[in-house]
C-alpha cells in the first residue's frame, strides 16, 4: 500500500492567519508522511501531524486554543484505529498536546474518554506537565464581544472566528487506517461544553472500511454522527457521491462541515460544505495545499 497522510485545519466561513495557515498545514502533512515513508504507522503519522498543528496558534487546538466564556481553554481531542480502538478527552486544560493524551487513554486503559479534572489528572499521570495553552490573542477576542449575544447562535461563532480546529487521517504501509482530532471547541462555549472532536463517530472515526475526521459545528456533527456514516458510505463502490449526498442533505439541516477521509483501499476523500476547509495532502512523495 503507498501510504497517504490527509491533515485539515478547520472548516468555516472564512479564514484568519490564512498563509500562516496553509504553511502550519503542510508542515503538519510533512511530518506525517515521513513518518509512513519511514515505515512508522497510521496513528503514530496521525497523532504526530495533529501535534505540529496543535503547537501552532494560529490553529484553535492546543497552544491558542478557543476559550469559553469563562476564559478558560477546555480541550478536547480524540484518535481511532480502523480496528475500533478509540481514545479520547474532553474539557481538559493545562497540558501542551490534548491529542497525545487521548493516544495514551486509548493505549494505556481500557476506557474510551476522560473528561475534565479526571483527564488531567491522568495526563499528569502520563508525565504530561502543566502548561497553559492561553494566548494574548485569545484573551483580547474573550473582552471584544459579549458572549450572550452569541452562544445561543454558535454557527455564527464559528463564521466570526474561523475554525482552526485540526485533524488527520492517514493509511500506512500495511494498510492501517487511523483518524485524530483535536480542538479547543468553540470561542464563547458554556463551561464543560462537549462538541464533536472527542466522540466517537462524530468528530474522529475508523472502521476496517476507511478512516475520518470532521471539522465545522460541532453540535450538528454529533447529531448527525458525520464521520461513522462518511465511513459507512466508504463500504459502497459510490462512495463519493454517497458522501456528497449526506454532506448536502446535512447542510439543509444546519449542519456546516468538512470532513477528510481516507479508503481501506487508499482513495482520499476530502469534502466540506462550508466556504473553505484548509489542509494539506501528502501522497507520493509530494506535499499538496488545499483549501
Ligand atoms: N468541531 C469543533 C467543535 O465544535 C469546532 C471546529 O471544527 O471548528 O468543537
């Protein structure tokens, strides 16, 4: 199998930080391939792209993540193997890498997601120290506007502040499938607010049949299981147009998204119906921005 690395960094409206972006996107995809160029795995590829992308802050995941009303930074992240292992976080703060904390609650115990204190708790546990992922930036977005205004009308959240979330899909080798995502949720979230990045089927899934990670309003997402039914498409020669089909059909419903995907066959799927999703494509030995 020639390995393929698919990485996004959020779907939305409209950008901000758009070249520094779409460099932050490479570079992600860059790290991940020559992981599965140097015989390294799918989710070794996945999490390590999600990394680089998560140490950026002009990504809303790790460093410069979305903060909530409260101004605080709760993080979620999540990572899926196509044999149904999945790990995940939700609401946890002060730690550097969400995403490398959620490969470990799928490797190291038999759970499937930690929230808040009890997901720190265990980061510590992991050797994961204290770091705050607030930035200047952040704080000055939190003072602009009032967050009543807007929390009961997230979709305009997501059009005011551009995403940022980011995530991969990659297929080694061998033919393994993996899926990673990680977010700092939404900018004005209430406090202990759970999207879509760490549940299963919603933000990240993978099956023996492909391997996915969606980015977009994380409420519509979950409820309409984006990634677990984009994969479900993949069991079918059309595919494609299966996926196209679902992501207008959801559109119609609120549902604003993008969605990368790869085949156990190895055929990359990207596709969104918002305005822009930006990410990066590695394949053939060769690096591809899109947008
Ligand atoms: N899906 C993320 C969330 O709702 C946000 C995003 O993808 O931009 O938490």
């Amino acid at each position: 199998m020639k390995p393929i690395i698919i990485v996004h960094g959020g779907a939305g409206k409209a950008y901000s930080h758009k070249t520094e972006r779409k460099k932050g996107v490479k570079e992600a995809a860059r790290k991940g391939y020559g992981i599965l160029k140097n015989e390294g795995n799918a989710i070794n590829a996945a999490v390590e792209a999600v990394k680089i992308m998560e140490d950026n802050p002009v990504f809303n995941a790790g460093l410069g993540s979305a903060l909530g009303i409260d101004g605080e930074a709760e993080m979620d992240a999540s990572v899926m193997t196509d044999d149904y292992i999945f790990g995940g976080v939700t609401c946890i703060k002060d730690v550097k890498n969400p995403i490398l904390v959620a490969q470990k609650v799928m490797e190291e115990t038999e759970h499937i997601l930690l929230a808040g204190d009890g997901a720190v708790k265990f980061a510590r546990k992991m050797g994961f120290k204290e770091f705050n992922p607030i930035t200047e930036g952040r704080k000055k977005q939190l003072k602009k506007r009032s967050a009543s205004s807007l929390y009961k009308n997230i979709d305009k959240i997501i059009e005011i502040y551009g995403g940022g979330t980011v995530g991969a899909v990659a297929i080694d080798k061998n033919g393994k499938l993996a899926a990673a995502t990680s977010t700092g949720g939404l900018m004005y979230h209430l406090p202990g607010r759970v999207g879509d990045t760490p549940l299963i089927g919603a933000g990240t899934y993978a099956s023996p049949y492909g391997a996915a990670s969606a980015t977009g309003y994380g409420e519509m997402i979950a409820r309409f299981m984006v990634t677990k039914e984009i994969v479900e498409c993949m069991k079918s020669e059309g595919f494609q147009h299966c996926a196209e089909n679902f992501l207008e059909k959801i559109e119609e419903r609120g549902c604003g998204c993008g969605v990368i995907a790869i085949r156990k066959d190895g055929v990359p799927l990207i596709l969104k119906n918002t305005p822009v999703m930006i990410g990066a494509i590695g394949a053939f030995n060769n690096i591809k921005v899109f947008e």
